[in-house]
C-alpha cells in the first residue's frame, strides 16, 4: 500500500499539526509512506537523468546469531554464504545510486574484548555481504566502535576502505553521486567514535553548519535514544533540529533497534529537512519480538541538488535472518 502526498499539503500541513499539537508523524505498519514534490503520477524518466536514488537502511550486525545462521546457509557443510542476509534485498539494494547504513560489528580478527556479552567483531570473510549488497557508505559511529579495541576498529576501517565502502564517523566523508555531493557525518551518543553529547552538541552543530558549505546535500546519521522505544527522546530530537537548522538535509537515526518516526522539519527560513529518527533492525539477531525482527529502508530521490522524494519501504527479517521487503 502506498499513500501519496503533494509537496505543498504534505509539508505545510504536517508541519504545523507537528509545531502546534505536538504530534509526530508515524510509520503505518507494513505500509508504504510516500512524499514527494513533483506531481503527483511519478515516474523515474520523468525527472530526467540526473535523478539519484539513495537508500538508507538501520543497523547492521554480521557476528553472533547472523554468523551462525550463515554458517547454516547452502550448501551444506561448506564454510557458509556470506552474501546470505542479503539475497531477497540485493536487487533493490544494487539498483540504487548510494546504499549507507550503521554498521554495528567491527569487521576484523583483531583485538580483544574489552566490552561486555554484548560485543560484536565478524569474521573478515563478512565483508563479502557489504559488497555483494551494495554498500557504500556506512556510520561506525556507535556504542560497538571499540567492543574489541582500537586495533579492531581501526583494522575495521581498513578493510572497509580497501574494499571501497567508505566508513564514516564526526570527519566529513563526501561522495558525488551524479551532479549531486553528497556529505555524510556521523555521531553516536555513547562513548566511542564521533562522541556527541550535551556538553559538545553546540561545536557539533558548528561542525555541521561548515561541512554544509563545502556539498551540495549533507546527511548525518545519529546513533542515539532508548532501545526498543518506539519515540525519539530528548536528545534525538534536539539534535536532529538543531542539525537540520544548521543546514543538514537528512538526519538518519540508528539504536533503537525498533522504527521510529519520520518527519519534516521547518527551517527558520521556510525551508525544511527531514528527520528519520530510528530505522529499526536491518539484519540483525533480535529475534525476541516482532519490533525487532522489522524495519524500514528509506529511499530518497535526489534531482537538482535537492530532495525530490522520500518514501519508507517496510522490511522483515525472515527466521534464517534474511531481509526481505514486505509488499
């Protein structure tokens, strides 16, 4: 099901119900959410060649339960398909301009850890998946950045780069994707790389406000908020307006491990951006509730140098943990 909106009616009345009664806008489940600004009959030709389609999907976790269940994958006995959590989503994932995610478990066999139960390093051999899928850009700023160490995190980065997917954490990473450059910063409100918290959140947002001059669109991602809470808090929210009235375009939040809302937000100017606050599990072994096992892939439509279209496709991971999207 996909529901479609004008430009005009979408942001102006979204945006005052949201200032005025303090709602958020909520992800129906297992549907399809649509704006766009053109009219309302959409087709890819006729936005002209220059259209870029980019692809943001929540957190990413290649050890423990996923590993496993890799290891099971065909063919029987062999040393496991590394592309397997992404076989039903790759044709989607590789038809895009740009795919970033949050990539929550260093990709190394270095270190040791120095986290807790709940550290995450994958076999070297799972970067095979990244690629396969399609990956370009993924945030390594997160609670997991140093579960085994700076050796792990740093050997991490590597192998990303060589493999020609782009960490990023608070130093700005651009890519030009068509006529478009696109800048990505990343932060995590946890201890680890691209720390952000109340005490730097106003150099931060200087950060942002800079980086914003030298590309035509800039996207930062936030690893912030309550696990499995289903609304943004304080922090979240605070964050991502004050980076979107820096002059972010995108706000892209991963953590939760649940979906939360998407939602405009009107710059002083009349402008606006957009915030997803939490963009649930991409792959990953929460398999203790049905929140956990979701999440949704944002698209995002690129023309002129400016957001054209943004819609939510809904995402299940399926028992053997591999993503599919639901119709």
């Amino acid at each position: 099901m996909k529901v479609v909106f004008s430009f005009a009616v979408c942001c102006v009345a979204l945006v005052l119900l949201i200032g005025t009664l303090g709602l958020s806008f909520k992800v129906p489940p297992a549907a399809s959410f649509l704006m766009q600004a053109g009219p309302p009959q959409f087709s890819k030709a006729d936005l002209g060649g220059q259209t870029a389609t980019l692809l943001f999907v929540g957190d990413i976790m290649l050890n423990r339960g996923v590993e496993l269940e890799i290891k099971r994958s065909p063919p029987a006995g062999g040393g496991g398909d590394w592309t397997w959590p992404f076989h039903r989503v790759a044709d989607t994932l590789q038809g895009a301009d740009l795919v970033f995610g949050n990539l929550e478990s260093q990709i190394s066999d270095k270190g040791e850890n120095v986290g807790s139960i709940y550290s995450f390093r994958a076999n070297p051999a799972s970067i095979e998946g990244l690629v396969y899928a399609g990956f370009t850009v993924l945030s390594v700023a997160n609670n997991h950045s140093f579960d085994y160490g700076r050796a792990a995190f740093e050997d991490s980065l590597s192998r990303l780069k060589a493999a020609l997917i782009a960490p990023v954490a608070n130093s700005l990473v651009v890519k030009q994707v068509k006529d478009t450059s696109i800048g990505f910063l990343a932060y995590s409100n946890f201890p680890g790389a691209g720390h952000a918290d109340w005490n730097n959140l106003e150099e931060t947002l200087r950060t942002i406000e800079a980086a914003r001059a030298q590309v035509d669109m800039l996207v930062i991602s936030l690893h912030a908020g309550e696990e499995y809470a289903s609304e943004p808090n304080e922090f979240q929210k605070v964050f991502s307006q004050g980076a979107i009235e820096a002059g972010a375009d995108l706000v892209v939040g991963h953590h939760s491990h649940v979906v939360q809302p998407l939602v405009p937000h009107a710059r002083k100017d009349g402008s606006h951006g957009w915030i997803a606050y939490g963009l649930g599990n991409f792959v990953f072994d929460q398999s203790f509730s049905e929140e956990t096992m979701r999440g949704v892939i944002l698209k995002v439509l690129v023309e002129n140098k400016t957001i054209k279209q943004i819609s939510l496709l809904q995402t299940r991971l399926t028992p053997s943990l591999q993503v599919q999207i639901e119709e």
